[in-house]
C-alpha cells in the first residue's frame, strides 16, 4: 500500500458513524423512529416528563401536605387527611387582610408595568433600526444578568437614606433631609416594577415588531391622526402580547418573597410573607402553608385565565 492510498483521519468514520452501524443501537432506533407517530411520542416524552417531574410533581405533593393533619410524618402521629387548614383560611380574619392586599398590590403594579414598558417597547420596535433593535435589547437586559437578591440590594442603595435618589433631591434643593424611601409601598413597588420589568416588555416588543408598518402608513393617508392610529391599530393588534406580559408579571408578583422581605415594612406584608411563616415555625404548621399556597395559587390562575379569555375574546375581534 502506497502512502495516497492509506486512508486518511478524514476518511475514519466519526463517533455517530460508528455508533449508528451499531447493531443493538440501529435496531433500537429502527424500532423509536419506524413512523411519524413514534417519532412524535419520542420526541413528547421528555418534556413531559420535565413537566411531570419539575412543575405537576411539586404541586400534586404541597396539595397532598396541605390535607395531611400533620407534616413531616413523626413515628408518634399517624397523618389523616383533612380540609381544616383550608378552612383556617375563611375563618381568621387576619389571614385575610394581606391576601387582598396581595391581589390589589399584584394588579395595580402589573397594570403599571404595563404602563412604564409599553413606550419603551414601542420606540424600540417602531423607531429603532433593525439592525440596531438586538443591541437596544441587550442593553435593556444587562440589570437581568445578576441574580434577584443582587437587583434588590442595588435598589436599596439607590433607595436608602444616603443612596442616590436621596442625595440628588438634595442638590437639587427639594428636600433638606433625606426622604424615609425604604421600607415603604413605595420602595416595594419600584423593586418588583424594577424586577419584572423584562417580562412586560419581551412580549410587548414581540407583538409590536410584527405590526406592518404599512398599516399606519396607510391609515395616515386616510386622514388618521397618530392618537386614532394608536388606538385603531397599533393597540389593538398588540392586545396579545399585553395578555402575555400582564399574566408573566401578575403571576410572578403574587409569588414573590425575597423582594416584600427585603424590600417591604410591616404595613405592605404579602401573602407570600404569611406563607414563609408557617414553614418556619416549628410543628405541625407545614399542612397549613401548603393549603394557603394552594389557595394562593388557585386564586392567580383563576385571575390569569379569566383576564386571558376576555383579552382573547377582544384579540379576536380584532381579527374579524
């Protein structure tokens, strides 16, 4: 054999290609991919398991917990199922108070969100280049590369007595002592707007991009001036991405503990905080955290789907 006739590295069949002449391993996959239908189930079953396993599985178990008399088991209490814990709920006031508060506080900061990401994400979809919109974004995202409790941290700096907001009412003599910032509604609500502000603006930005911007071309030829092509165009065809970013937002503030923690006083206590408590006290209180996180999470569903339809019943006549 000649040195150009010995068989070259490139011409080695690679790790797939020695794997796939293989026979236990060509048969398995003659076997998973013989027809379509096997080829979708296969490729179905991994996400449901991750689903079944990360999301389904953790709920099922705080359901379970929560109608259990007593969590975690002890060798001298045998658990029984019970719905008093859900019942605690409706028969304590006080249980009551942070649970609306929870709900109006989670909608009215959504619906601010709403209201501060919508221009934001429209001069980036409308007026912004093309091929500059990917940058805009990944400035945008910068703040979202830390973790959750490093953003909460910075706005306490910002918020604080000698933090930058403070020192620049000073200068600019609005204030002669610092303003108490912290602690506060106010406080709370500039961190969760601060922390869910990406999940208004993504969708929003999505919806907007894929308007036709002859669609406003051509209603300002009719005569319509730029109020009445927002509100007959632009708004309306943007509704889905508004339900997308309100359910994420509304979702994600109803839930939120480290932010009303770290951020909050004890006249913005959220449920959250109320639920946290039971899990850290000692005894039997485990079976009553789950029951009021079953009710918590019950109630935001219910509030996000019944919010979805009547979006979705408005997007679709829009369509029409």
């Amino acid at each position: 054999m000649t040195l150009s006739n010995a068989p070259g590295k490139a011409d080695r069949p690679g790790f797939w290609g020695r794997l796939s002449g293989f026979g236990p391993y060509a048969a398995l996959t003659e076997v998973l991919f013989a027809s379509p239908r096997r080829q979708f189930l296969v490729l179905l079953t991994i996400p449901v398991i991750w689903v079944f396993v990360t999301h389904l599985g953790p709920i099922l178990q705080m359901l379970n917990v929560s109608l259990l008399t007593n969590y975690p088991p002890s060798p001298n209490k045998v658990p029984s199922y019970t719905l008093e814990h859900y019942g605690k709920f409706f028969t304590e006031g006080i249980f009551i108070t942070p649970f609306i508060r929870t709900m109006v506080f989670s909608t009215v900061l959504t619906l601010t969100t709403l209201i501060i990401m919508y221009p934001v994400a429209y001069f980036l979809a409308r007026h912004v280049p093309r091929n500059r919109q990917m940058l805009f974004l990944m400035l945008l995202l910068i703040p979202f590369w830390v973790g959750e409790v490093v953003r909460i941290f910075a706005m306490m700096i910002l918020l604080g007595n000698n933090g930058a907001l403070n020192l620049v009412l000073q200068f600019l003599g609005l204030t002669e002592r610092p303003i108490p910032f912290m602690y506060t509604g106010f406080s709370l609500s500039a961190g969760i707007i601060y922390l869910t502000a990406l999940y208004m603006l993504m969708p929003l930005y999505s919806a907007l991009e894929k308007i036709p911007a002859n669609y406003s071309e051509a209603a300002a030829d009719l005569g319509a001036g730029p109020w009445t092509r927002f509100r007959r165009i632009t708004l309306p065809l943007s509704l889905e991405g508004i339900a997308s970013g309100c359910t994420l937002v509304f979702l994600i503030s109803t839930g939120m503990y480290a932010t009303p923690v770290l951020l909050g006083g004890p006249s913005t206590t959220l449920f959250s905080e109320v639920i946290a408590g039971f899990f850290h006290v000692a005894g039997d209180q485990w079976p009553v955290g789950a029951a009021f996180s079953c009710i918590m999470l019950l109630t935001a569903l219910a509030v996000s789907g019944g919010f979805n339809k009547i979006m979705g019943h408005l997007a679709g006549r829009v369509k029409k």
